[in-house]
C-alpha cells in the first residue's frame, strides 16, 4: 500500500512533518535523489535534511520547486487539507478547512486549496475520444441564501464535453470558459480537449459546423428536427446537460456559490477531476495523487493566484456573512445583504 486507506491510518502515517517529508521524499524520487540541476543521480543527506549532489554540488529541499516551496505552513497541515481535500466526494471550502484547521486567515485555507485546484490539470493529459458530446452553457454567478432572491454575479460562459458511452453512461469530462459562442472559440475548445478522430455531438449552432474538416466525424443533432419527430429537444445532448447541473450544484453546495468569474476555471478544474475519478473506491489513492501531481508542479505563487491580467483576479474573501466574494461587478449593484447581515 503507498497511501493511507483510512483517516486513522491516515493519522499514525503523518504524524510529524518529518514524516511528511519522507513521504514526500519517496514520491518526488522513488529511485533515490536525483539532482534538479545537473540530472545526477545520487548525493548526501545533509542534517537538515537538505540533499546535496555528489557531482554539481547543488543543496536542495524536496519541497523546493514544487507547491511546497517555501510555504510557512507545517506539512502535517498541508497534508491534512490535502486529505480533506482528497477524501470528502465533494471536497472542502476555504471556510470549512480555516474553521476545521484553525488556520489564522481565511486567505491561507483559500490559496492552499487553489494551489491544489491549480496543480490538478496534467500537462499533455490525453484527450477525450469516442463519442463526445459539447455544448456551451452558462456557469457562476449565483449564491443560495442572499435575502431578495439570488444575487446576480457574472455568469461564465462555458464549454463542456463529455464522452458518452453505449447503450448509456458517460466516461470522462472536460470543461473551460471560452470567450463567446463563435466557430473560432469552440473549436479550439475541441481541438484542445478532444482527440482528432472522435465523433462530437452537438446541437444545430452554427459555430460548429466545419467540425469535420479538422479531422472530427460531426454528428450535429438538430431541435427542429427532434421537435417534429416528437422528442424533447432538450434530450438531445444529455451528457453534457447532466454535467452542468452536477457542476452548478456543486459550486452551489459545496462553496456556496464562491466560484467567481476570475477563479471559476479552477474550482471547473477541480469538479472535472472529482467527476473523472467519481468510480474510484479509494479516497486514499485520490489523496496519493493529489500529492504525487503537487510535488511533481512548479511553485504557484500567491500574487499569480490572486492577479491575472484578464480577467482582473482579486483577493479572496470568505463567503456568507460577507456576501459573495468579489467580483467585477461587484463595486456596481446594490448590495442589501450588506446591511442585512451584519447585525
Ligand atoms: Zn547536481
């Protein structure tokens, strides 16, 4: 067994960050030490559990140049939000793992689990084949509970395509925001996620077609034509249909509608991954690989979490009590729930 199978085992194995560090040490170089800066195989040990290379010379951690680098937090924490993280089916909001961890600030507990949602997407992961449905809907924007009906936050729009599976079933998932709903945005989304060969499913848009000239069999289902043949038009992509709700329940339940428009393509990174290992039985072997792709990524700083350049990204804050984090709308509606609840 290379990962815990239960909480309590999960307690006795990580006990002390020191046994964080073996383990992290065991994932990042299974075959021994291998020096970042030269590619030699084997060193020394150093007492403050540093490496050095036997040829180059170069001292290293085994959390330097992984998510780890530098962090103030202790392991043990980190390896237990990366638990809660890994064994919960629906995974954890900022606010519950600040509360859980008394973790001073809620921004701490919300960057920790961002760098986890951002080390999720594998570069060069394969691609969705087979049958694949895609379709574009809207995502984001809502939080349950604000007296006055829902807040109106901005809504993403987003492309999901999902593998689907005969006579039924769906395989794995894939979603991003793309700009708008022209040909060009959309088939970069497919040509990005869905392998040259597959058969994609959609609706009658017309930016889909010419699909197939990139090397895709298109199988364009039509409303009209399902209206006049007596079928619901809305059944006509099922996959995808179910994927949406699943994911807008989830950004709902999970974090409070908390996926705002500048961080939605991670908690969308995040719901992807969660859906694609929903068969697996064990929360263990989620928690393993969590880690194994933490400390296999470059570090994420906090000001790249925080700011992009398009869409602007602002700091978090934590939900509920304080209304919705922020958005670029934000600063231009009326905010009731302010006065509200504050008292
Ligand atoms: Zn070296």
């Amino acid at each position: 067994m290379h990962y815990p199978g239960s909480v309590g085992e999960f307690q006795s194995w990580f006990g002390t960050d020191d046994d964080c560090l073996d383990y992290l040490e065991w994932l990042r170089w299974p075959e021994g030490f291998v020096c970042e800066r030269c590619g030699h195989a084997g060193g020394w040990r150093l007492g403050d559990r540093r490496f050095k290379c036997a040829v180059c010379g170069a001292k290293t951690s085994v959390t330097a140049g992984t998510i780890f680098d530098k962090t103030r937090t202790p392991l043990t924490v980190w390896f237990t939000v990366c638990w809660m993280f890994a064994s919960g089916k629906d995974g954890i909001s900022a606010l519950s793992v600040q509360r859980t961890l008394e973790i001073g600030s809620y921004q701490t507990a919300w960057a920790m689990l961002h760098r986890l949602r951002v080390v999720l997407v594998r570069p060069g992961r394969d691609r969705l084949g087979g049958a694949v449905e895609v379709d574009e809907t809207y995502i984001g924007g809502e939080e349950p509970g604000l007296r006055g009906g829902r807040a109106k936050g901005k809504k993403v729009l987003t492309c999901i395509a999902v593998e689907v599976h005969e006579p039924k079933g769906f395989g794995r998932c894939r979603m991003a925001p793309i700009a708008d709903g022209s040909a060009d945005s959309l088939h970069g989304f497919v040509t990005d996620h869905v392998e040259p060969g597959a058969t994609i499913i959609t609706d009658g848009w017309a930016g889909y077609r010419g699909l197939d000239k990139l090397g895709y069999v298109h199988d364009r289902r039509s409303q009209r034509a399902a209206r006049l043949g007596g079928e619901d038009p809305g059944d006509l992509l099922p996959g995808v249909h179910r994927i949406a709700s699943l994911a807008k329940r989830w950004l709902l339940g999970t974090h409070q509608g908390s996926g705002d428009a500048a961080h939605l393509p991670d908690y969308l990174n995040e719901f992807v991954f969660r859906f694609n290992r929903r068969r697996s039985r064990s929360r263990g072997l989620v928690f393993y690989r969590v880690l194994e792709l933490a400390v296999a990524h470059d570090p994420v700083r906090y000001k790249d979490l925080i700011v992009d350049p398009a869409p602007k990204k602002v700091p978090p804050v934590p939900p509920g009590r304080w209304g919705h984090p922020p958005s670029l709308e934000r600063a231009a509606v009326a905010r009731p729930w302010r006065t509200v609840d504050l008292g």
